[in-house]
C-alpha cells in the first residue's frame, strides 16, 4: 500500500465514522461506489477491511465481541459487497443470483412494505446456516442503486443473534 493510499484509507474511515447521525450513538457509512449510505447501530462497530481493488468491492465491519454459552469471545460480522451489474438487471434476479451463490435457509423475507427495510429498490431475508460447525442466524439484503448491486450480510451465531439483532435490523433498515 503507498502513502497516498494509506492516507486516503485514513481520511475516509476518519469521514464516514464522523458522519454518524442525530441520535448521536449510530455511525454513519457512505457506500461510496453505488452511492449509497447506511449507518452501524454504535461506536461498538468498527470497519475491519475495505478493498476497492477487489471485484466485488468488499467492505468488512466487525462489532465488540460477545461471549457465547462457553464464556469464547465471538465477533459478529457486517460485510457489504458491491458491484455493477448489467443495465436493466432488477433486484429479484440480483437476489436469485446471490442466493444460489451463498445459500442458506430462509426463515422470513423482510421487505419494503413490512417495515424491514426503507429502500424499495431492495429485498431481504432472515435465515441460518452452519459454518464452523455453529448455526449461524443471518439477515442478507440485496438492493440496487442504478448499475450497482450491493449484498449487505450481518452474521452471528445463532445463540447471540438477540443479543445483536436490533442493532443488524436498525443497520438494514438504515440503508439508503
């Protein structure tokens, strides 16, 4: 990494944590690439890894650890992708794409009209997999903002998905 890119990395971590919001406790993001914002539910999150290199464009926010049944730290995870699509590619064929990509069992969609989310241009879904011999409980939004898709995924093993879940359903409601 040169200077120059170590001093941008810098500067724009420095701005999209200042943005943050009027409740004074959420963090604003700007999702530079398409254009988009979204805001972390507190200062317990933190931007573990952003590469603009990557295809997709990978962006890795990591909350405060939590301590599972056996007292083991665990750290819930956000990662947003985001990359350019073909013109007129909507949303339910973006989402069929990125769900037979990473599949998992869906327990509830969260849509627009259900107040899960405030972007129409979006749909989402509640469901679990198993990873590292765990269940995991995942929320997974794919929304479009002109010729860019972005999947937004926040994980957590399932024990501890109550203990986050308000803060991942104010993230996802967030974005914008």
């Amino acid at each position: 990494m040169t200077l120059a890119s170590a001093v941008r990395a810098l500067l724009y971590t420095t701005l999209a944590f200042a943005l943050g919001s009027a409740d004074g406790k959420s963090v604003g993001v700007k999702l530079k690439e398409a254009k988009m914002f979204m805001e972390l539910a507190g200062k317990q999150w933190s931007r573990a890894e952003y590469d603009e290199r990557s295809v997709p464009v990978l962006y890795i926010y990591q909350r405060d650890p939590l301590l599972d049944a056996q007292g083991e730290p665990v750290v819930p995870n956000i990662a947003v992708t985001i990359e350019e699509l073909p013109l007129g590619k909507d949303v339910a064929a973006f989402s069929a794409s990125k769900r037979a990509a990473t599949p998992f069992t869906v327990d509830r969609m969260l849509t627009h009209q259900g107040g899960d989310l405030k972007y129409k241009n979006a749909i989402g879904f509640q469901g679990r997999y198993t990873g590292n011999d765990r269940e995991h409980t995942v929320l997974v939004v794919h929304a479009i903002n002109g010729l860019y898709g972005v999947e937004l995924i926040c994980d957590v093993p399932s024990e501890l998905f109550e203990q986050v879940a308000p803060e991942f359903r104010s993230t996802v409601r967030s974005l914008r």
